[in-house]
C-alpha cells in the first residue's frame, strides 16, 4: 500500500474539481439549470415536506404497511456482508490478478455509499443518472496509477455498484405501487441478480470461446455485429485513466489540458436559454430546450451508431408529440406498455437473428447507417507532428 505522501492529496483534489467540470459538462450545466428555473418550486416543495413532516399521506404506503410485512433491515444487512466479504475475496485472492488492493475496494464501496443518495435523488427528478465513472477512474488513476485492471475493478464498484443500487431501488418503488408484496420482491431481486449473472458470464464466455475475431474490428468480416463498442470504450478508459493517467493524459502533463475549458461551458451554456426565457416568457419553445438533456445525449454518441439515434428520435417523435397531442388517453394508458415490449422485442430479436442468421455468418443488410465507421477516413490518422502512418498524411 503507498504512502500517503505519495498519493499527493492537494493534486488529487484539484484534479477531481477540474474533470467532474469538464467531464461532466452535462451534469453541471443540470445542477444550474435548476437555479433559475426552479428555484421557487424546490423551495415550496422543502416547505411542504418540513410542515408535514412525520405525518403519513401517502394512499400506496398506507395499503402496503396494512396489508404486508416489510423487509426486515438485517435482510440487507445480511447481503452487505456477505458480497463485501466475497468481492475482498475476489480482490486479494487469485494471486492479486484484479490488481486492486483491500483498501481500494473500501474506498470504492465508500464513494457508492456516499453518492447513491443524492445521485438517486437527481435521477428520481430529472430522469437523468449522472454517472461516477469519470471520478472513481480518476481517483484510482492518482492513488494507484499503472494499474489497468484495478482502474476497471474500482469503476465497477465504484460506480456500477451505485447503478445497480439505484436500479433496485426503482424496481421496488415500482412493486410498492403495482402493491406486491415486499419481502416477495426482494427475493425474487435476489433470484433475479444470481440468474442473470450467471447468464451473463456464460454468455460472454460462450461468444469469446465460440466467435472467431471477437471485438477485433480489423479482423472480423465486414458487417459483423460483434464489434463490442461498448467493451472498447470500457476497454480504452482503463488505458487512458489506468495505464497512461490522469496527469500526463488531461493534467498538467498532458496533451489535452484544454479539455479543462468544458467547466467554462458548462456553467454558461445554460444562461443564454435562461435570459430568453425571462424576455419572452410565453414562448413555449423556449420552455422545452434543456441544455443538460442535449449533453446528456451527446454523451451516448460515441459508442452508438447513427442508427441507433435515428431510430430513437423517430420512435420519440411519433409516439411524445403526434400521438401524445391527439389520443392522449391512449398514450396515458398504453406508452409504457409499449416502451417496455419494444425493449423486450429487441432483446428477442437480438437472439433469434443471431440464431438463425448469425450463427451461420449472415449479418443482414448492408447500408450506410449500419457500417460500423464514422465515414471519414482520415479520423484514425495521429495528429501529433512528424508520426508516420500508412495511408496518412504526415503533420509538420
């Protein structure tokens, strides 16, 4: 374990204030929109929960405390110890190939306690996650720097765990208003955590051992869909924050320090929406623009095909405006019905293409949305003067 001299405390923190800005340009810009726009609303709001304050109003917590037992508190406790002490197995055991020491894992459970609060307080108003994976790969990136694996194994903690938190905790605000029974749903989120981890890691174990050239794009036919994008960026963040760091990547070390102006933008970008709302306030236009949701999707373009937002903003389209403003008692009734069987017929159709086409090598129609490139063929070639590439321009 280093020193705490050698962790360089004073670096770290400037470090942590400088990237959650630049990196999370979107979550900042969120955090003052609700400034000027809301300000009189979350007032009213902390005045009418501190008037009412240990009086129950609630028609569905009134229904479920008199017909069903609650979870007992040991149940979770239970479960804390019980992943803790296997994740320090996992961790320390296998002859240390995780990389991350006992006192990464704590820290890392440490920072998902602490966020999952506030974080699911903003996703429960916003219906917008912001994501710690920026900041536990920037702190292990400083704490434990040349340690690719550990990166990974911290953000997963760190960071994933809080997800799956608050994941779970939706799932149960859900069965509390479908009214079933808690402690029958807390199991079957336990039988339902075991099978699909166990699917999961058959799976991926299944297609590296079965498809030939997995995640390597240069080697897999063209058309194929196991180019893992997602895996690739997961895969090139433990390079960037655990291999090279944060310091020589996006420090004072580093190439891209301007990255560091992102906590500029952040902050103005919302004002301008803010002054034009105050000019014209009928304007319901301007009402509807939302500068921390257009950075939020921006932020899925890089693993994410053009397909993928085409078909998004059609769907959206169609089903939130046309259908939303002309039958919108079939919208109330049916939206998300139909949000959820499109997920699952996704999921379904992923199997039975893969099945019966893929297996077999054949990948579907060929055409420009669906070609796994950005469609300029210069955007791979290193812009770093004097370096030689084939089939690059060589920058002076």
């Amino acid at each position: 374990m280093p020193s705490w001299k050698s962790w360089k405390l004073y670096e770290l923190a400037w470090e942590v204030a400088k990237y959650f800005a630049s990196k999370h340009m979107y979550k900042i810009s969120k955090s003052l929109y609700k400034i000027p726009y809301s300000t009189r609303e979350i007032f009213d709001l902390w005045r009418k929960a501190a008037s009412e304050k240990g009086k129950e109003h609630d028609v569905h917590t009134r229904i479920m405390k008199r017909n069903y037992r609650s979870v007992p508190q040991w149940w979770f406790h239970l479960m804390l110890v019980l992943v803790l002490a296997l994740s320090l197995f996992t961790c320390e055991g296998f002859g240390g190939q995780l990389q991350l020491p006992y006192w990464g894992l704590l820290l890392a459970c440490a920072i998902a306690l602490t966020f999952t609060l506030p974080i699911g307080i903003i996703t429960a108003t916003t219906n917008m996650q912001p994501g710690l994976n920026i900041i536990t790969e920037l702190i292990i990136g400083y704490l434990y720097p040349g340690k690719p694996l550990a990166n990974v194994v911290f953000k997963t903690y760190g960071y994933i765990s809080m997800g799956q938190a608050l994941t779970f905790v939706s799932d149960f605000k859900l069965g509390h208003y479908m009214k079933i029974p808690p402690r029958s749903m807390f199991l079957v989120q336990l039988a339902g955590t075991v099978m699909a981890s166990t699917v999961h890691f058959a799976t991926a174990w299944c297609l590296l051992t079965t498809v030939k050239n997995v995640c390597d794009v240069d080697a897999l036919p063209e058309g194929s869909p196991w180019t893992c994008p997602g895996d690739d960026v997961f895969y090139n963040a433990s390079i960037i924050w655990g291999v090279v760091g944060p310091l020589r990547m996006f420090g004072r070390l580093g190439n891209y320090w301007q990255m560091n102006y992102f906590f500029l933008a952040g902050i103005i970008a919302p004002v301008p929406i803010w002054l034009l709302c105050r000019r014209y306030p009928h304007s319901t236009f301007l009402k509807s623009i939302s500068i921390p949701l257009i950075f939020d999707g921006a932020g899925g373009l890089l693993p994410a095909r053009s397909v993928n937002f085409i078909m998004w903003g059609l769907v959206g389209i169609i089903f939130n405006h046309f259908i939303y403003r002309r039958y919108k008692a079939w919208w109330m009734r049916h939206t998300y019905v139909l949000a959820a069987g499109l997920d699952a017929s996704v999921a379904f159709m992923g199997v039975i293409t893969f099945i019966s086409l893929g297996y077999f090598d054949i990948y579907g129609v060929r055409w420009w949305g669906g070609v796994a490139d950005d469609h300029c063929p210069l955007a791979s070639c290193p812009t770093a003067p004097g370096v030689i590439a084939k089939g690059c321009p060589v920058v002076k």
